[in-house]
C-alpha cells in the first residue's frame, strides 16, 4: 500500500486522537490515517479500512459479531482486527478467550469481515477514494536522483566545494550516498527543481554538434574560456571566435560576457574544442554557411 523508498523518501508519523470510542479505536485509526495520508497527498495505492470481529462460543454452536462495542468486547471469546484493501488483506490482529477456536469460525469471521471492511470503504469513498497526488504545501519537499558513481567526486567538488555551492545558491538540503543516490530535501519545490538542475548539469556529459549558451570566464592571447556546461568550461580559440581576423579576444568581448559555443570536438588530450564564429550570437542559431565548417586554428 505505502510507496517504495525510492519514489517517497520520506518518514511518515501518523497521530491518532480518539476522544471517545464504544468500538475499536485501533479500527477507526486505520480508517482515519488512511484517509490522512491520501489527503495530504501520500500516494498509497489503495483506502484502507479496519474493522474488528467478536465471538460468542456456546458449546458447538458459535456466533461472529461485526464492528464490536466495549461490552461485546469484554463479554465476548475473540478481539480479531482486520484491515485491508478492495483487494485483500493488509493486517490481521486477534485475542481470543478460549483454547483455540476452529477453521470454520475463521472462515467466517473473514468472510464476515470482508464485507465489512467493503462496506466502510464505500462510506470512505464518499470523502476520498484516491492519494491527491500532491503534497500539501506544508509538507517538506524531498527528491531522490541518481548519479553514476564515478560523478560522485563532481557532485561534491574539492573539500565539498561544489556540493556546498548548490546548498548555498539553491538552499536545500542536498546528501549523496556511496552508490550514487542524492536525497535532495527543501522547503519549496523551487529550491528542489534548482538543484535537481544544477547537479545534472554537473553530471551531465556535452554532446558534439549542440549549441550552447555560456559565460566568458576568462581571456588569453589564443583564445577565451566559456564555461557553457554547468562546471565545465572550454576553449574557444582566436581563429573560432569571428569569421574575420581579430588582433586580441578582448577586442570582441570581456570577461563575464555572455556567448553561444558550438562544441565542435575534443583534442588528443580530450580537452574540448568549441566555436563561436559558426554561431549567431543574437538568436543562438547556427549559422547556415558555416554548418559543418570547423575551421582551423592559426
């Protein structure tokens, strides 16, 4: 009935109050917690509902009392709880008063407590008959994601740099495990969303041929530095930067500019190689005549 782990990473807490009860209380806290949780958006499968079933034992002859009061509890032979769903089971509970009590009278105590249990889920589905689907906005938003284990020391960058970069700029709660699962928890679904993309952008590998928008972040004689794929950052060479000769790449742009890159390749060093002049840099489009043209560095 509740989620796996993986698709619900939270601790749930239920809290029953019972004010007043001529019945089982434990019966009505299945109910009521069941219609809790759908209400506050827990995606359980399935309602379920609880009743309790007495028995009267004279002898060979034996009656099964549904939805039991105090005093049938107390007079009577069995206390035996069932809980579940439209589909089966989820729990039994039972006390019993004599020495054993036989197969046909827990044949009928269940079938007994079946219908039972259907009829209190028919008058449950007059409140809810499904989870929300969303959590209530006062719940504490959580995300579980997985990343390949040998990104782990990019998540977390030297002395935890990185991964205390994306609490500081994101503010929620980011943990990773040896195995790659990140457990990101936050007040609002923002911060969440902030973070899932951030850490991705870190994980994630820049394919040859995409267009990318980045951020000068430093110059050279030969060339600039654009950091275009989350913490990665590439060389744009003189001869890539313009489709005419430029003296000195501060003569197009200063540090902190904004361009659009095409990743062009990697050298035998696995560095990357990116272009500039083959990119408009208004629209972020390529541009038709130099489509497939690289260019060669002088």
């Amino acid at each position: 009935v509740l989620p796996k782990h993986e698709e619900f990473p939270y601790t749930i807490r239920l809290v029953s109050e019972i004010t007043e009860s001529n019945g089982s209380s434990s019966m009505a806290t299945v109910c009521g917690c069941s219609l809790a949780m759908m209400d506050a958006g827990v995606p359980v499968t399935r309602p379920v509902s609880g009743i309790a079933m007495g028995l009267i034992l004279e002898g060979s002859e034996f009656a099964v009392l549904s939805d039991i009061l105090g005093d049938e509890d107390h007079l009577g032979d069995m206390d035996f709880k069932v809980a579940g769903t439209e589909k089966g089971i989820t729990s039994l509970q039972m006390d019993i008063k004599v020495a054993g009590i036989t197969k046909d009278i827990m044949g009928k105590a269940l079938e007994q407590a079946k219908g039972g249990r259907m009829h209190i889920l028919g008058e449950m589905s007059k409140a809810l008959t499904a989870s929300r689907g969303k959590l209530s906005e006062n719940a504490p938003q959580m995300e579980i994601m997985k990343v390949p284990t040998d990104k782990i020391r990019d998540v977390i960058g030297s002395g935890g740099k990185v991964i205390r970069g994306i609490v500081d700029e994101t503010g929620a709660k980011v943990n990773i495990d040896d195995d790659g699962t990140v457990q990101i928890s936050a007040l609002d679904r923002k911060s969440i969303d902030a973070a899932i993309k951030m850490i991705k952008g870190i994980v994630a590998e820049p394919e040859v041929g995409e267009i990318y928008e980045g951020k000068v972040v430093s110059m050279k004689d030969f060339g600039i530095f654009v950091n275009f794929f989350g913490p990665k950052d590439g060389l744009v060479h003189v001869s890539q930067m313009a489709n005419k000769r430029i003296g000195h790449p501060k003569d197009m742009v200063k540090e902190g500019d904004k361009v659009w890159v095409k990743l062009m390749g990697f050298d035998e060093r696995g560095k990357v190689r990116l272009s500039m002049k083959v990119v408009d840099q208004e629209t972020g489009k390529e541009l038709a005549e130099e489509a497939g043209a690289e260019g060669g560095e002088e």
